[in-house]
C-alpha cells in the first residue's frame, strides 16, 4: 500500500513517515501544499490513503478532501484528516464522507488505525 502524507511541517512529516514505517508500510510519500498533495496523487494510481494536516499554506484538508473525493471513490481510497483542532462544522462535513479524524496529540492511535487497515 503507499500512503500520501500531507503537511507543511518538516518535522510533523517525518515523524508520521517514521510512526508509518514502524508498522510496516514501505511505501510513503509526502506533500507540503494542497497542490503538490493532489499532483503526487493523481500522477501515482498506487496511492490507497492521504492522510492531511487540516491547516496548509495554499489550503485546508477539507478544500484537499473536496478535489479529491470522486477520484478517491473511484479509486477506493481512503482521506484521514489530522489536526490539533477541529471545528464542530468540520467534524460534521469530514464525518458526511467517511473520513477519519487524527487529533495531533493523539497521532500514534490514528496510525494504529490506518496501517491496520491496509
């Protein structure tokens, strides 16, 4: 399985390739903005989870999320949206679409999740 991991912080970014990497997945790439996040999606038919910070520079996950969701659907991939804050509007859009929500303090659950799924 590959794995897109969305977020503008160096730091952030590595620490969820190396909690993905922990658990087994060999195959992660990364994004820092909306835009390259959906450039490295739609140009890699092997990408099966985007996991993105809901704060980017250029964007937010739920702007990502909305681009992406009919070739996720077609694709049969999956969108986990991770914060250190959600608003109660967003929790209830990314909950319409079956999205998982990662609160940042709580990043190692919601790894556990998504590399049991794979």
């Amino acid at each position: 399985m590959t794995i897109l991991v969305v977020d503008d912080d160096a730091g952030a970014r590595r620490t969820m390739v190396d909690l993905l990497m922990a658990h087994g997945i060999e195959r992660i790439l990364t994004a820092e903005t909306k835009h390259e996040a959906l450039r490295r999606f739609r140009n890699d038919p092997a990408i099966r989870v985007v996991i993105s910070d809901f704060h980017l520079p250029d964007g937010n996950g739920h702007e990502l999320h909305a681009e992406l969701h009919p070739e996720l659907h077609a694709r049969g991939a999956k969108f986990v949206a991770m914060s250190g804050k959600f608003t109660e509007t967003t929790v209830k859009y990314f909950e319409r679409h079956g999205v998982d929500l990662i609160h940042k303090p709580h990043i190692w659950k919601g790894i556990q999740s998504v590399a049991r799924n794979k």
